[in-house]
C-alpha cells in the first residue's frame, strides 16, 4: 500500500472477487456506482433496452450490454453476488457528475472528481488478474488487502 497522490491510498490486489466489493462498503454512505458493467453472454438473445429513448425499453436481441449504473447502497449489497466478474466500482456520498466516468478518467483527475463526491472507496476488481484498490481512508485500503490474503 502506498500514498500515491495526497490523501490517496491505494493498493494492488492479489486476484480479489468481488466479495472485497462488499466487504470495504459503509452502509451510512447512500451511492454505490458501477462502471463499464456487462450483461450478457456475446450470443444474441433478447433484451430489453432503451434503444431511442433513455426511458422507454424496446425488445431487441443483443449479445452484449455495457452500461454505468448508479444504485443505493442497499441495492447494491443485494445484487453485488449476481454481476458477475469484473466490476469497477465507487462508493460515494453525493450522486456522480455526468462527466465522470469511471472508465476513463485516471490518475490525479479521478482522485480530485471522487474527492468532490465524498468518496468512501474505489476498486477495479477483473475477477481474473491483480485488482486494484483507493481511498482517502488509509484504514480501508488496508483493510482490502488483509482480506484478499486470508482468501488466498
């Protein structure tokens, strides 16, 4: 673990699941956001998407969805077992920006974007390599490693 920029802590994680996920969440903080989350299996199949309109789905058949998603804290503790592997996820105090996105803005932008949100934690969990893991609580991304290594 290191401090790689100020008040940010942040490690690599040694294969985690996404059980470290759920294990680093505060349940007093209101929103979970998921970045680049995938559904389905790349063979077509039917969706229900909203193809012209944000709030209107249409039945199209689709292999693929990517989407960010914002959810309650709660929620995401209910469905965190069900999204399957690779997951970049943040914990925030404050709903995101529309300009934030998880996915590609890295380094000191992200860190001073999730800052204005009241961060709690970040983690880029693959499900199939090294993870990794921030936040402005050194506790937290201790806390993450101790948890990887006694699930090794």
């Amino acid at each position: 673990m290191k401090e790689i920029a100020p008040g940010v802590f942040f490690a690599v994680l040694d294969f985690p699941g996404y059980e470290i996920a759920t294990s680093l969440v505060d349940a007093d903080m209101p929103f979970v956001l998921c970045a680049g989350h995938h559904t389905g299996d790349y063979r077509w199949q039917d969706f229900d998407l909203p193809v012209v309109d944000p709030t209107v789905t249409e039945r199209v058949m689709s292999r693929v969805a990517e989407f960010d998603f914002v959810v309650p804290t709660a929620r995401f503790l209910e469905m965190a077992t069900d999204l399957g592997p690779g997951l970049t996820v943040a914990q925030l105090a404050a709903p995101p920006q529309n300009h934030l996105d998880l996915c590609r803005i890295k380094g000191p932008e992200l860190w001073r974007l999730l800052d204005e949100l009241g961060w709690h934690f970040w983690a880029d969990i693959p499900g199939n390599d090294y993870g990794q893991v921030a936040s402005p609580h050194r506790s937290v991304v201790e806390y993450a490693v101790k948890c990887v290594e006694e699930n090794r």
